[in-house]
C-alpha cells in the first residue's frame, strides 16, 4: 500500500475508529520519545497504565491548532 492509498484509507474510517486507534498509538508514541531522549521505559507498563484510564469521549469538532 503507498501513502496515498493509507491517506484514502485514514479518511474513510469513522471519526470514532480514528480517535480510537490514535488513542491506542499513546503508549507507543510515549516509549518511542522517552527511548530517544535517552530514557526507555517498558511499553508494557505504559500499556498497563494507558489501560487504567478511559478513552475520553469523541468531541465534535478537531482541538484548536497551535
């Protein structure tokens, strides 16, 4: 798949599967920042802790650009 058909595929799913996989990408994104700044941490725990907390509900309208 190139990125053009992955861009066509992002903007047919539902804006609620978009929040929910953007919400299920935290813990990696998290790992993945902390081992470049030189500091790693467990992506398990970080999934486990994710887990604790809910996914907030959907908003109708995208957070302000900054």
């Amino acid at each position: 798949m190139d990125w053009k058909q992955a861009i066509e595929n992002w903007r047919r799913l539902s804006p609620q599967e978009r929040q929910r996989r953007r919400w299920q990408r935290i813990p990696r994104s998290v790992a993945q920042s902390m081992a470049f700044e030189g500091e790693p941490v467990s992506l398990q725990v970080l999934e486990a802790e994710h887990a604790r907390h809910p996914m907030p509900p959907a908003t109708s309208k995208p957070p302000a650009a900054s």
